[in-house]
C-alpha cells in the first residue's frame, strides 16, 4: 500500500512536534517547558509509539497526567487579528470558505468507497484495513492547500493556528484517545466480566426488553463516568452485549453496536468528563456557566437513549 493509516499518525505526531517547538520558543508563555513536555510526549506515542515498551508510553502518559492535574498545560501568546481584518478577509472570500471544509468529507467518502479499486501495478493505493481514517487524512491535507490558496496565507500560518487551536482545548485534546485506552483496560482487566455477574445477579435478565434496557442505559451511565463511548463500549459489550444480547437472544451485533454507540453518546452530552465536547466549548464562548453546555443537551440525551432503548429492542431481533 502506499497510503496507510502510519503515514497519518506521522503527520499528527509532526504537527504536535513543531506544536512544542513553538510553545518552547515562546518566552511569554506563563509556563513554556511543562506545555512542550506535555505535547511533545504526546507527538511520541503517533511517531514512534509502536517501537516503545508499553511500560515507556505508560510511563509517558502517566508524566502527561501528571501535568495536565498540576495546571502545567496552558495557553502561549497568540497575537490577534483585527476585527477589519477578518471583516475584509470574509467580503473577498465570501461562500469560498466552504469549499475546503465541505473538501474534507468529500474526499473521505471518495476514498473509503473506492478504496478497493484504487491500486497502481497491484499495490494498494490507501490502506484496505483504515481506508476511512486514511482517506480523512488526505481530505485534511487536501484542504489545508485549499485554504493556502484561497486565503493567500502560508502553510507556515496554517501551523500557527493550529497551534493557537490546541492551546485553547488544552490537555483536553488528548481525552479521546486516552479514555479509549481506558476502555481496553478496563476490558483486560475483567471489569466487563465485572458488570455481568452484577447485573446478571441483581436484574431479571429473563425478560428481553430489560436486558437490552440494561445494555442501552449502562452504554450511557458508563459514558458519563468514563467520559467517552468507545470506553464504555468494550465494558458494556463484554459484560452483557455479547453473552445476553447475542449468546442468549440470538440479536443482531451490528445493530447493537450501532444503538449501543449512539446510547454512549448520549452520555457524552451528560457529563464533564467528555472535557471537549463540553467544557472547552462553554470556555471558548466565555460562558459564566461551565456546564451550560450540557444543561443544554440533557432533555435531547434522555430522550434519545428512551427512544434508543425501544428501537433495539424492535430492530435486534428482527
């Protein structure tokens, strides 16, 4: 293949690199080392994560928490752009502005559809096992070019904003792919086994419609407390998704996990833990309330997962 899902954790890593760079060069940045320290341990787990003892990333990940709890992550100084500026740059490019953000899915559709046609001399031209990741990533670059072009600006401006854009999520950049680990730790270390004797032991899973309740709702409850579906997915799925929904009830699997995942996602709207969904957001609009944003979201979420709850147990076992 000549486009795999490793040239892409490359890129990432690369960004996050000239990210601590820029941070470490910053004189003005209230606390320049511990920043760069932080994401430059982070640019290592997408650059040379797989060629590391897991003891060294854990290790790794241990010094980024450690950071993150003692405030050391914080904003640099970024030198802001006049309201006439952003005025005269939104009349000249007017609508054009969308064309690189609409590019961006486009070319992941594109690439993920045609994946299995794309070859040069048998070789194939996007990785066949991450063809959408892989295709997302060229949909990226492709679009930074478009905006270099239509914007007049520097790739050199590009990593400027993006670095501008990192500080202002913050470690909270990081909670996705850290809660997933959590989720494969906790699966590892029986925690779904865990859940299944609890809610085997304690709630009539005779009645069908209870246990898929149970799987819909703890999908949620564990999101809210993990901060992040796919964490809470491997736990719910291994405690009662597989060996009740499918072992006992015959279900479908893909209908469960994709019920199962949207019903994660409603307890991303319930909880401060999903940080950059939630919290990063109320920060960058400046609101007084820091949890206005899922004050906002709890009557969609509660009514989402009761409407969740009835359509897998319909769809399951069609």
């Amino acid at each position: 293949m000549i486009f795999s899902i490793q040239h892409l954790y490359y890129l990432v890593g690369a960004i996050l690199v000239l990210t601590a760079g820029m941070t470490l060069a910053d004189k003005q940045h209230p606390k320049r080392y511990a920043t760069a320290l932080f994401w430059a341990l982070y640019a290592l787990v997408f650059l040379v994560g797989e060629k590391l003892p897991p003891v060294w990333v854990g290790a790794g990940v241990v010094v980024m928490a450690l950071i993150a709890g003692l405030n050391g992550v914080r904003a640099g100084q970024h030198a802001p752009r006049k309201a006439e500026q952003y005025l005269e740059s939104a009349k000249r490019l007017g609508n054009k502005l969308f064309v690189p953000a609409l590019a961006i899915p486009l070319v992941t559709m594109i690439g993920t559809l045609s994946a299995k046609s794309l070859s040069i001399g048998g070789l194939a031209l996007i990785d066949p096992k991450n063809t959408t990741l892989v295709s997302l990533g060229m949909g990226c670059l492709l679009s930074f070019g478009l905006v270099c072009w239509l914007t007049r600006e520097s790739p050199v401006q590009g990593i400027r904003e993006s670095r501008r854009l990192t500080d202002a999520l913050g470690w909270a950049l990081v909670l996705p792919q850290m809660l997933g680990m959590l989720g494969l730790v906790f699966s590892d270390a029986g925690v779904g086994k865990a859940v299944a004797h609890v809610t085997t032991s304690t709630i009539n899973m005779d009645i069908r419609f209870v246990a898929v309740a149970v799987y819909v709702i703890g999908m949620a409850l564990f999101t809210v407390i993990m901060g992040n579906g796919f964490a809470a997915f491997p736990v719910m799925t291994g405690g009662v998704g597989v060996p009740i929904l499918l072992g006992v009830y015959h279900g479908n699997p893909a209908v469960m996990a994709a019920i199962g995942m949207m019903s994660g996602y409603c307890g991303t709207l319930l909880t401060p833990m999903a940080a950059n969904f939630n919290i990063v957001p109320a920060a960058l609009l400046e609101l007084p309330d820091r949890n206005a944003v899922i004050r906002a979201q709890v009557p969609t979420a509660l009514a989402l997962l009761l409407a969740n709850v009835f359509l897998m147990n319909f769809l399951m076992f069609l």
